[in-house]
C-alpha cells in the first residue's frame, strides 16, 4: 500500500545525507550518539526527508535547519 520508488527515493537521499556534512547528517549523528542502530538511524532520517519534503511541498514552507531536532527515544 505504498510506493517503492518514492520510498527507495527517500531512504537513498538519506543515505547520501547520512555521508555528507550538513543539518541533516548532524540529526544522523545525533541519533547514533543516542545509541540507535545506523539502519534504524538512516530510516529515521528517510521518514524526516520525507516529513520535510511533505511541508516544504504541501504548506509551501522554506527549510529550516534551526527546527531539525532529533525526535525523543
């Protein structure tokens, strides 16, 4: 009941985010520092890609790396 591309879409952007500097590594690191698993870590940060893109989509918000916070365990 859900679309494989746009879900391997996001958990490949998290992938590459994961790797790279930035906001959203930061969150990554984050949650491992939290002492999440990586696989866990990287599908936590696909579903919050996939948040952002929904509000930057639908609300027609601009992204903001000051409100990326890591959700609490």
């Amino acid at each position: 009941n859900h679309n494989h591309d746009i879900k391997n879409i996001f958990k490949s952007a998290a992938t590459q985010a994961s790797s790279c500097a930035g906001p959203l590594h930061d969150f990554y690191e984050a949650l491992l520092a939290k002492g999440m698993r990586s696989s866990m870590a990287r599908l936590t940060l696909a579903r919050k890609i996939a948040t952002i893109t929904l509000i930057v989509w639908k609300r027609g918000e601009r992204f903001d790396a000051e409100q990326l916070k890591p959700q609490a365990a």
